[in-house]
C-alpha cells in the first residue's frame, strides 16, 4: 500500500484504528469520498521525495472530483472554487494570465510528481456530507506530520486555514512553516499570500530544485 520510506514511519497501529472504522462505515452501506482506491493516494510521494507539504481539509464529497491529493479533482471536472483561487495567486505570483477555466486541468497530480505531499486532515469523507469524518483522521494524520517532522532534509510546509494551522505543533525544526488564511472564496485574505513565490525561493536557498506551480491544460492532460 505504502512506498518503503512510509512503512518505515507509519505505525500499524494507526493503520489498523483507521482501518477498523472504514471497515465499520462499509458495513453500514456508507459510500466514501475518495474511491477506496484512492484513499491514500497522497502517498504515492515517497516520504524521501517530499519537499513540500500543503495541508487542506477534507475530500470533495463528490465522486466525480475527489482524487485523493488534497484541492485537487479530476481532469475532466470544472476547477473548484478554492483551487480557482489558489491558481489565481498564481498567476498573480509569477505574473502569468489565466486561461478560461473551462480549459484549465484541476487535477495536480504534476505537483505531486515534483514532491509536493498534498495531504487533507481528513482522508476520507461521506459522499454528500463535507467534514463526515473530521477527527476520525486526527492521531493517523498527526502521526504522519511527526514522520515528516523527523527528516533531516528541511521541507517547507504551507499551512492554509485553521484546521492546517492547528497542526503546526507537530512540526519542529529545521523545517519551514508559511501561514495563510484558507483559499476558499468563503474566507478572505489567501490571495496575496506570496506562497508560492516564497515557497521556490527558500528551495532555491536549500541547492534544491523550484517547483513547477504552473496549471495544467486539459487538452494537455488528455494527448
């Protein structure tokens, strides 16, 4: 299920509580967001691969969105409204315009391909219900954090809203911590935030490689 950078730091322990409730929620006919398949998908990106950290909420409710990497959906869907705003501070950021949404891909997996770990606080919810299962997630995700925390290499860690910040006890030095209000078009405050430009700079400083934040287009994502 896990890379072998993971199986060395997630404790079975927390896999099995995890799984016991899964398996609780499948036998009272629950139907979950993400797909079961999908569930840990984030951990595709091995534990020595990650340089970055993005921390969101929880899974889109919506089957036909979630993917598994937090704010992103599928290729074929219509960007959510928070991913809208973070693509806007990207463009803001680097000075690039935006495309018609309607062209531009919502799903980032690109960004998990360069070792940015797009983890929810919540890796699963009810279909039709957001936040159905806040706190069931709570000691997996912390536990995850402190695997993180306990790298040598420094990551930067992007910490957007009140359900991210919380965590921010759990992740201790030599790693970097940048804060942002959440980029729902509910709150207001993420554009601006000059995460991304912030972001390349301190991986620059480290001898590492900036990230590519660049969208994709749909017509890219299908040749």
């Amino acid at each position: 299920m896990f890379p072998e950078g993971w199986k060395a730091v997630l404790k079975q322990e927390y896999l099995t509580d995890i799984q016991q409730f899964l398996k609780s929620e499948k036998e009272a006919g629950v139907v979950l967001s993400p797909r079961p398949s999908e569930i840990f998908r984030a951990f595709e990106t091995d534990l020595d691969r990650v340089r970055v950290v993005i921390i969101g909420q929880d899974p889109y409710p919506n089957l036909k969105d979630a993917g598994g990497l937090a704010f992103s959906a599928r290729n074929d869907r219509p960007v959510p409204a928070s991913l809208k705003n973070i693509f806007r501070e990207i463009s803001r950021s680097f000075g690039i315009p935006l495309p018609p949404w309607q062209d531009i891909s919502p799903d980032l997996t690109h960004w998990a391909h360069q070792g940015v770990f797009l983890l929810n606080t919540s890796l699963t919810t009810r279909v039709g219900e957001r936040a159905a299962h806040a706190g069931k997630w709570v000691h997996f995700i912390r536990h995850v954090l402190r695997g993180l925390s306990q790298r040598e290499k420094p990551i930067v860690f992007l910490l957007w809203g009140s359900h991210a910040q919380g965590l921010r006890s759990h992740i201790i030095d030599p790693h970097v911590v940048l804060e942002a209000k959440h980029p729902s078009p509910m709150t207001t405050g993420f554009i601006g935030c000059n995460h991304f430009v912030e972001t390349n700079k301190i991986l620059t400083e480290w001898g590492d490689t900036p990230v590519n934040w660049i969208w994709k287009l749909k017509r890219d994502l299908n040749d």
